[in-house]
C-alpha cells in the first residue's frame, strides 16, 4: 500500500524543466539518426505464435502498420502490437519513443532527421526524469519514463513541434501503468508497447479533450518509485542534475 506521506505534491516547475531541456535538445541541428535497417531487420519475417494471432485480431482495412505482416491496424493497439515485437526481438530503451514518433508524424512530409530530434528530446526526458529517483527504485517506475520519453517524441514529431508540451507531459503521467509485485524485469515488451502507444495518446488527444492535474509528473514519479521524489540518494531538481553533468 503507497502511503500518502510518501507521495510528492503536484510540481508544475518539475514539469516546466522537463519541458525546457527537450526544446534545447530538439533545437539541435543533429541527432543520432535512426538505425533503418536494424528496424527492417527486425520486422524481417512473419511473427509466430502469440503475436501472429494478436496481429489478426486486430487488423483493419486502414491504420499503422503492423511491422512485417502486411497487416495494419488503428495506431493504438498497433503501437502496442510494435512494441511487443521490437523489444521482445531486441530490447531497446528507444523503441517506445522511435514507435510513437513515427505515429505522429506526417508520413507524407516529415523527415527522419527530424523523427531522430524528436526520440532524442525523449530521451532527454527520460534520463532527467530518471535521475530523480533512486537506483533502488522499484522497476514500476519503468512504464512511467517510457511513457514520458514517448509523449515527448511524438509530441515534438507531430504538427505542433513540441508546443504544449508541459500539458502532454502532464497527460502522459496519469496514462501510465504501474506494476507492483516483486516479480519483475527492467525490460518489458508489453512496457514498450504501452509506452509508445499510451505517449501517442498523449500527444495527440486535442487539449480540449483531456484536462491533467498541472504538474503531475513529480506525483507519478513517486507513486511507481514508492517515495518522493526527489529522495535522498537522487539529484534534488532537474536544474541540479544538469549542472552536475555539464
């Protein structure tokens, strides 16, 4: 049972930095670019088993491509579906991110270079929201980050470049899934899926649609953690963790 006593207070400056660093890191003019023919490579083939009976189930006439099926289907559950097969393949922080990005995107005129700037400011988010827990932190937190790195790659990818992105971090925040128990695992294909498609949402829902508590993204943080953040151990505010790898 998470005790209220241990919960961090909604914290709209957490979220603002958050914000802050992956605009600097999307303004960049590179990033690294994105590995095309790994991707290929591991949708190579059909898939067996489980996920070729889940792709069928969910297939449609028109969506997002269920990679290496000839399939698609309605980006939600396609993102999913991706995600289970890319990590379960190979496990890949950035797979959550690259998926959701892509979602975003406009197909018909966004670049890959600019689909890469935008998994980088994801990335950024998810190693500063990181860095303000501990290393003991419960492996729950781990759909959380995933879910935060992906909302802010599609958020960034999509027609509105990152505008916003305080509200779409805060949305992603209450869309994430926590997983108590001691049974589990740092890499998850079912966390990867989620991520990517839960951080589509996000970025996506129009603003009119989803109203999230300001500065949600502390709170979260220290409900999967199982303590506030930031706890002792950890850097005390983003700002700090920043300068201290400067």
């Amino acid at each position: 049972m998470t005790h209220a006593g241990i919960l961090t207070p909604p914290a709209p400056g957490l979220t603002g930095e958050l914000a802050r660093a992956a605009h600097a890191v999307y303004a960049l003019e590179a990033a690294a670019p994105i590995t095309v023919g790994e991707l290929r490579t591991l949708s190579a083939g059909a898939p067996e088993g489980v996920l070729a009976s889940w792709a069928e189930e969910i297939a449609t006439a028109g969506g997002f491509p269920l990679l290496g099926t000839g399939l698609v289907a309605p980006t939600y559950p396609a993102l999913l579906w991706n995600g289970a097969r890319l990590d379960s393949a190979r496990p890949d922080l950035d797979w959550a991110p690259l998926l959701a990005a892509l979602a975003a995107a406009d197909a018909a005129s966004a670049g890959l270079d600019r689909v890469a700037r935008a998994v980088a400011a994801g990335s950024c988010v998810r190693s500063l929201a990181a860095g303000l827990l501990t290393d003991d932190s419960p492996a729950a937190a781990l759909p959380t980050l995933a879910t935060l790195c992906a909302a802010t790659a599609a958020a960034f990818a999509g027609p509105a470049e990152g505008e916003g992105l305080e509200r779409v971090l805060d949305l992603a925040a209450s869309l994430t899934v926590l997983t108590p128990g001691p049974e589990r695992r740092a890499s998850s294909p079912l966390w990867a899926g989620h991520g990517a498609a839960s951080g589509w949402l996000a970025a996506t829902l129009p603003a009119e649609v989803a109203t999230p508590m300001s500065g949600s993204v502390a709170h979260t943080l220290s409900v999967a953690a199982g303590h506030a953040v930031p706890a002792a151990g950890a850097t005390g505010t983003v700002a700090d963790l920043l300068e201290s790898i400067r």
